[in-house]
C-alpha cells in the first residue's frame, strides 16, 4: 500500500507533534508532582517518552516510515531511499509538527503557548552525548530495519528510554524535537542560542552510525569464498 | 470464531471492571504507600494501568473487539463495524461493568463500597486535554488495527502509560471509566458534577480521531495513476 | 517434543524456586534501599516479579507448562490436561522448589536461610483480594491461551505487575508461593498462621476463573444456527 | 547471512561497549539526581541497562550472536557453537570494548576518563549472587534459545531488569562487564581487587546453567518408548 505524499507530510507532522507534546507534556506533569526529586521526573518523563515512540512508529510507519526526525530523513535520502525534495518537506513537516506539539502540551497544562527556553545545554560533554547518542539511535535503525523490521517500534522505543540515562543531555537525538523543545521553559526545556550546535552533533552521530552501519551490514566476500572452496 | 452477544457483552463487562478496579485499586495502594509524593503514586497507578490493558485486551478481543469503553464502541458503530443496537447494550455493559469495578477495588480495600468522588477536574485546559487523549487513542487503535492488528493490545497499553502523562487530566479518554471513577473518594476519583464535560470532551475526541484517520488511511488515487502511467 | 515427567518436575521446582528468589530478594533489596518509601519498595519488588515471570514462563513453559503454581495445576488437571498423580507431584515441586527459592534469597542477602514470617496478612478484605487476583489469572491463562498462547509469557507478567498495585494483599495468588513466603521475615513475608486461608481463597479464586472461562469460551449455539440458515 | 570474523569481532566489541556505556552512564546519572535515594537510583540504572539489551541483541544478535559475555561464549565454545580461537577473540573484542564503554560514559559526563573503582563487593553471599545470577542468565538463554529463539532479546532484557533486583550484587553476571566497571568510581563501579573472584563466580555459574541445562533439554528415551508400544 503507498500513500500520496500529502498524507505522508501530515503522518510525520501528527507523529512529531505527538512526540513532543509527549516529551514537553509528561516532563511539565513529572516536574509539578516530583516534589524536588530530579530523578523522579525523569523517570516519569522517560517511560510516556519511550511508550509514546512504540506506539507512533506502529501507528505511522507505514504511512511514511515514522522518520518524524530529520536526522533519520536525512540518512535515508544519503541511502536512497527518500528522494532529496521529500527530504527537504519531510523535515519541514517534522519541525511544524514539533512545534505545535509544544503547544498543546503547553494548551493542556494552562501555560503560555510559547516561552522560548532558559535551560542551558552546551559544551563539549553535551555535544558528544547528542553525537553518541544519535548514533546510537542510527545504529539501532539501520541494523533492525535490515534485520527484523517487525521489531523497530519497540526497539526504537527501548533505545530512547535507555539513552534518556546513560547520556548527560538526556538523550534529544532529533533536531526537530530540539527546536521544538526551544519554546518551553518548562523541564525539558532548551535555551535557543544552544540549538544549533545540539543539532550539528545529532546530525554529526547520524552520520557517523551510517558509516559505521555501511561497513558492517555490508556484503562480505568471505561467505562466496567458502562457498567455492566447498565447490571445489 | 464468534461468540454469541451475551458473551460478548459479559467480556465487555468483565474488561471494564477489571480496568475499573485496577485504575482505582492501585490509585489506592499507590496514594497509601506514596509518603505524599504524588509523582510516585502517579507512577504506582500508570504502570498496574497499561500492563492490565494489554492483558485484558489479549484476553477479550478475540471474543467481544475489547472495547471497554463507549468512544471506541461509538466510533466502530459508525464504521458500520457494530449494529447500533449491540452499540447501546455494549455502552450499558461497560458502564455498569465499571462500576463494579470501583465496588471491587473498594471490597478489597476495605472502604465504603460507593462513595462519590470529590475531586474537581473542570475547566477548558483539561477538557482540551481528554479531547486530545481520546483523539489519540482512536488514532492509535484505528491505524495500528489497520496495519498490524496482532500489536493492538500492546500499543493501547503503551498509549495510555504515556497518556497518564503527558495530559493535565492524566487521561481517562473513557465515559465509561469517569462515571465509574466518579464513585470513588480515592487518588483516581472525579467529582460527579465533572464528568458529562468530561465525556462530551472524550467523545469529541474520538470523532475527531476517527475523521482524521478516515481521511489518512483512505485509499489514494495516486498508486493506481502511477501504475496506468507505468502500463502505458 | 515431550520431556519426562522428572523433568518436567525438575522444571516446575527450578522456575518456582526462581520465581520466588526474586520476590524475596528484590523485597529484601527493595525495602534496603527505598529509605522508608514503602511505594519505591513495591516497585523494586513489582518490576522484578513481572519480569522474571515473563523469562520463566519462556524458558519452562515448553518443557512443562511452566505452572508454578499448585492453583493452575489443579485447574489444568480439572480440564483434563494433566493427570492427577502428575498433579500432585506437579505441586510437591512446586513448594520444595519455592522453599528453596526463599533460601536461596537469604543466602545472596546473608539473612539467616529460614526464619518464620511475622507481617499479618488476614481478614476478609485480603480473602477477597485473593480470590480476585487468583481469578483474574486464570480468566488471563485460559482465554490467552485459547486465542493467542504465544502471549501468555508476556501477558502473565503483565497480569501480575498490575495485581500487586490492584489488589490490597499485593497478589500472592499462588499457594506454593504463599508458603515459602512464610519462611521469611522481609518486605514479602507473610506470618504462617495466614498462610491457609490465603490458599483457601486462591485455589476458589482459580475454581471461579475456570467456571468463569468454561461459561464464557464453550462453542456457542448460535453460529451452526447462522450457518444452517445460510445453507438453506 | 554470514559475517566476517572482524564484523563480527567489531559487533561484540560495539555491543559491549554500548552495554557499559549505559550500566555505567545511567549509574552517574541516576545517582546524580536521585537525592540520595538509592533504590531510586537503581531503578534509573536496572531500566535504561534492560532496554538496551533488548535494543543490543536485536541489532548485534544476527552479525556475532551478541554475546557481549565471555561467560556465554565460553558456554558458546563448549557447546561447538564457537571455535575456541574465535572464542578467544571474541573475549578480547568484549573486553576492550567493555573498558571503552566506561570512557564513553566518562566522557560523557565530565568525569576523568579512567579512575579506578572503591566500592568493595567481596564476601561469598555477594559471590553465591554472582554465580546464581550468571546461571539463571545461561539458563535463560539456552531453554529460549531452543524453544523460541526470537524471544531472546525480550527474555535477556527482562532477566537482567529483574537479576538487578533479586541479587545482593546487582547482578553483574558479565566478567567484561565486571572488569569494566572497575574502572570508574560512579555508583556501579567495583574496586579492582574484587574483580577477579567475581569472574570465577560468574564462570562457575555459567558452567552450571551448561550443565543443568544440558541434562534438562536432551533427548529423553520416554516419548521413543512411546512410539514403540503405539507402533506394536
């Protein structure tokens, strides 16, 4: 089945809104009930973040794939499988959806629709923590999808709830959730002057996880010999 | 296989109440043991929430479609999926299943079997938010059972593990669940003066859900125009 | 494929006695750990328990059904599907290998290897919560696995991480269990004297589950009637 | 498909080194934000190390196995599954891997990139835990494996989530794993000179589950017997 291109916009547009209004939604409701506790915000700011991904990229994936990322859009067109002027309207979809996903996360908790964020995340431990952790993301993608598809919701999901924890930047991974995160001052909220180095080391991880993923899923010549020496 | 509409009407009875009385039994437990941290018994009460639903949804699917709640019943009835008059029996089976549920969680818990709830949950922000919950769930249920029907018990249960979150009403996205929650005096009830606002929102949301997928999921000319082009 | 019955004995003792392990163990680590917060405590003990279930169930389930549990034995053994000698040994197993699932746990957490629970668990609102959560895992076993058995390691997980939060007793609902959680003074003892009437209201809560189920899943009328019409 | 040795050499050494990456950067994190709280802060350690194995094995599982354990590939080579110089290597791949996984984390989290581990874990219960949790850990493996191979990723994830718990050790389980931890000295760290009794407790408990599994999946001569007096 293959949906017009109208439709395809629109399912990453509605996923990548659904995502953030989950991000920014859930981490607005941990922060009011945690009582001060970080650790427990974040717990109930990871778990709806990793839920939500399962169910979106089950819901859209095969309407457009559920990229709702321009970090994957753009490793799918550098693999040939998203021509470059979808691309291009993939990620405007993506930005548009993410940011209206923060404002009915904003609409919901009765705060103003749009305050750019004030939380700083910069400096080099934070960029390589983005650029680990878009790799990851790429890594885990590239090799499910190649080998047990079915598997990529789930797999996707579990990826983004470990890398909320074991990265120091909370794991944002996604330049259009990272914009999108710019205009709330709420918990997962990010200072606009610290986006675009945050998605220079997400789109620098995806990057280098196509490479990585290139070379290893890559065809080998050892099989075809063993197979002519047991011909012989 | 099908089952005959009394046994039908039984599982969706049965479903509703053991919803109920998870949704209630643990919003109990949870608000007892929390110590006054609310994020923590907010998570006390999702988690015992989404695993039941994946439960019940594998367990009564098969033999009545699993709703549980008259949005979704609403919502196939007008897909012409289920005969209006099995659509109102189905509705008074989940309203009076949920809330035997409240009466269940109340037994074991040693309270009053029915009181009414307190708990003031009015005003536009949370009937926006029940309306995007309930958009969402139809969303999901309508793409993923289009899609891949098998993931459907997981995805609804995921879904609303994120939706305890990520909306300010924590997601009852279920008319029959309020007016069952409407009897409770505990962390999950919801003052009965509350609840009709709560519905309207619910169900306005799954219509809009429902246009929305109708829409995104209808077959599109353009596979059929590329496929003559292709012939030509 | 059919294994012995002295290993199919040797699996019903293993996955008990692991079971057990770990509600003991995660109880005594949980309540170590949580600073007094006995919400924390039952998560560190709830999330454990589920999850194990779902591995033992995998690992055991093929070799001998993977019960672990003297109640669903005799529900099994009453539909027919295993004899009642091999039942009764089914549930000697089942207690030996609990018991040692209690000890082993002491031994990992230097606690003495036996000593008699202390914590009262008794009165009618516990008896019911008993027999609800009993019946609600077998209405779980029989209509998952009638419809879909691949599920039922994942879905018994699932049942019992909900029914420790839905159920006042935190859901023995297993008598072998029940018993080697009066070896214990931790977080999931129970003190022996309660021991009885706790398994009275789990094996009736199973019996329930069965006639439930037996009601509710038997071939029905009304389709070879529809089909007799069509055929006419 | 089959993959060169050094694909497969780099998919032990990644996996492995993602694996610590996260044991050891959600272990900083969680400590970090959990105020103190310690069973708080195992639950952000035991939730992001179970997701990701899920995520590992799914992606590494068809290039080398992913064992990211040199107690499963000695299990491996034992059972003729693994030739004991790519066994060797294997090791060597996990190990280094391992240890850059802790600078990653390091890394990460602006902590200096090597320092050595102070938490004492010595003592034969926290021994016994190693060598329980490391033969339920093979065990899991080898009965999964051989009933329902694609549960494998799920079944490890969730084994390890719940080994956290039910040992006083926190489940290690992973000699690469241990000598990597030993060189940070966050919250999951280990000092160096309990290294190596955790490895032979590890080695030991795998060798265990090889041979209690062994005896419990082999051929029985029962059903054979079966077959005889049917055919007669």
């Amino acid at each position: 089945m293959s949906f017009s291109l109208g439709k395809r916009l629109m399912a990453e547009g509605l996923g990548a809104g659904l995502l953030v209004a989950t991000v920014v939604g859930s981490g607005i409701m941990a922060e009011r009930l945690a009582g001060g506790n970080v650790a427990l915000a974040l717990l109930g700011n990871t778990l709806p973040t990793g839920a939500i991904l399962v169910v979106l990229i089950l819901a859209f994936g095969p309407i457009s794939g559920a990229h709702f990322n321009p970090a994957v859009s753009v490793v799918m067109s550098l693999r040939g499988e998203l021509p470059s002027r979808e691309c291009a309207l993939y990620i405007a979809a993506q930005i548009i959806g993410a940011c209206l996903g923060t404002l009915a996360a904003h609409g919901m908790f009765e705060l103003p629709l749009i305050e750019f964020g004030i939380k700083a995340r910069t400096g080099p431990a934070q960029w390589f923590a983005e650029f680990v952790a878009t790799c990851g993301l790429l890594v885990t993608i590239l090799a499910i999808s190649r080998f047990r598809s079915e598997a990529i919701p789930v797999a996707v999901g579990l990826y983004i709830t470990a890398a909320y924890w074991f990265t120091a930047s909370t794991s944002f991974a996604n330049p259009a959730v990272t914009i999108a995160r710019a205009l709330t001052r709420s918990f997962s909220g990010i200072a606009p002057a610290d986006v675009p180095m945050f998605a220079i080391a997400q789109l620098a991880g995806a990057l280098a996880g196509l490479a990585l993923m290139h070379w290893l899923l890559s065809p080998t010549p050892a099989p075809a010999a063993t197979m002519a020496a047991k011909r012989s």
